[in-house]
C-alpha cells in the first residue's frame, strides 16, 4: 500500500504541508525519513520538524528507528535444537524472527529435527509455566506436504518430558497437497487470533512448487510462487516474532566441468529468500 500523500495528512497544516512539497517531501514515508535540515531551509521551524517527522515515524508500521533495536537481536527467543553443538553454532538455538531452512538428502534427519525442535519448545513452555505459576498457551502449526507427520515420533521423543496428550493438543496440523493450500495455511495462520502460535514448521516448503510447476517452461513462475511464499513466511516471522522453520530436498547439478554439484531444491530463490541455511548430512560408514 501507497505512503499517504501530504496533503491528506489532517495532523499537517497546510502551509507546512506546502513547504513540505517545496522541499520535495510528497509522502508520509518521505517525511519520516527527510534531514531535518532539509526542511529547516524551506521555513519549517526546530520544533515543527521535529514534532511531524517523529508523529510520520510512528503512523509507518514496519519503520522503526535504529536505536530502538540496538540489542533487540540478542534479546530474540531461541528454541534448542537438542545438540549443544549445534545451538552453539546457531547462537543459542533456533531464532525467532528469522526463517530458519533445513536442507539435505533424503534421510538426513530433518524431520527429525523439526520434531525436536516441537519437543523442546512445548517442554520450555510447561516448565516455565511451572516455575511462575501461569497456564500460558503455546501453540505450534507444523504445514505437512510429504507425509511425514508421525504424532507416535512425537510422543517418543518426548518421552518423561512432557505428556503426549499435552503435547500434541499444542500442535496444529495442516496438510497441504497444492502450493494453493500451502500458501492458504500460512496466511491463516498469520490472521489467526485464536492460536497463540509461537512457531510454524513446513515440511517440505518445495515439494508442491516443484510438482505443479513441471518443466522448462514453467521454471520462472514456479520461482516467482516460491518467492511470494518464502515473502508470506519472513513476513510472519518478523510480525509474530516467532521461529518460522523449513524443511528443503537437494538435487545433483552437473556442471560444465563435468563434475557434480548438491544444490537445495528452489536454488537462490530459496537461498535469498530465508534468513538462515542449515545443511544436515548423512553419515556414511566406512566399508
């Protein structure tokens, strides 16, 4: 949606908003960010400029100022993925706020780890429930494409943890056989005010781009899908202030120099359009 014009602004006296427009600032957004000494020169007053360009900041929902979020990364909740090692490398665990993908082969354990990743939120949940005597509700929309959602998988890992009916009535699932229904689900969610959502899990975020868009011919719509998608989900992410996790496949590219190259499924429309990569692989034994 378009900056409302400086005209239509009924907090802007029109011969501010005059100036304004002599000083080349058309919109709202333009306001917020003009020097302030830009409008000193075209008659604005210390004390108007300050005033309008502050009130402009506030009415701009995703413009923040940087001082406002200096420390607000190492304030971010991070979810454990049940590996010190690996919550070492991620800063703690799996971020909220940020699109987090996991790629690999077939068998690499990603849906295991998305698994964990349910597990180990839902316990943190009860515990600090718990501790500060609350009955806060923490839910989780796990998007299933593939078929891989095992609630008995679940309820193992959870084991003494947590009770397998407390943990499964937290998690939603979505099946998604379409990039239609995919798409639908995430927006849902975002809309939602029912569901205290604290992390959205989709498993796998290509398959169904991959199968509906088939051939040459249709490669450039399918990524421009996929980059309206991995939009949808950042944009989730960043609102709800929430861990938004992706499962991806690889494939095998055969480069010019004859040799073969793993690459993610979706190539840099993915790779671009999430926050954070995590490739996991499968150990082989020796012999």
């Amino acid at each position: 949606m378009a900056s409302p014009l400086i005209e239509d602004i009924e907090w802007i006296p029109k011969e501010t908003a005059k100036a304004l427009r002599d000083a080349g600032v058309i919109s709202v957004l333009d306001l917020a960010l003009a020097p302030k000494d830009i409008l000193l020169k075209h008659g604005i007053t210390t004390e108007s400029a300050t005033h309008i360009t502050e009130k402009a900041v506030s009415e701009i929902k995703h413009l923040q100022l940087g001082s406002s979020l200096l420390g607000k990364g190492e304030q971010r909740r991070k979810i454990s993925t049940g590996s010190s090692s690996l919550d070492n490398l991620l800063g703690g665990g799996v971020s909220s706020g940020r699109v987090t993908e996991v790629y690999g082969e077939s068998g690499a354990g990603k849906t295991q780890l998305c698994f964990q990743l349910c597990v180990n939120l839902l316990a943190t949940e009860q515990k600090k429930n718990k501790e500060e005597g609350e009955e806060r509700k923490g839910d989780i929309v796990f998007i299933d494409t593939a078929g891989t959602f095992r609630p008995e998988r679940l309820a193992q890992m959870a084991a003494d943890r947590i009770c397998e009916g407390e943990l499964l009535k937290h998690i939603f699932l979505v099946s998604a056989r379409s990039s239609e229904e995919q798409a639908r689900a995430v927006q849902s969610s975002q809309e939602s005010t029912s569901l205290n959502i604290q992390m959205l899990i989709i498993d796998t975020l290509t398959d169904n781009f991959v199968y509906e868009f088939q051939g040459e011919d249709h490669i450039t719509s399918r990524q421009i899908s996929l980059a309206h998608h991995l939009h949808d989900l950042a944009e989730m992410a960043l609102d709800k202030d929430i861990p938004v996790v992706v499962t991806n496949t690889v494939r095998t590219r055969l480069l010019d120099t004859g040799e073969t190259r793993i690459i993610e499924t979706g190539g840099n429309t993915v790779a671009q359009g999430v926050h954070l990569r995590l490739r996991l692989e499968r150990l082989r034994g020796k012999g």
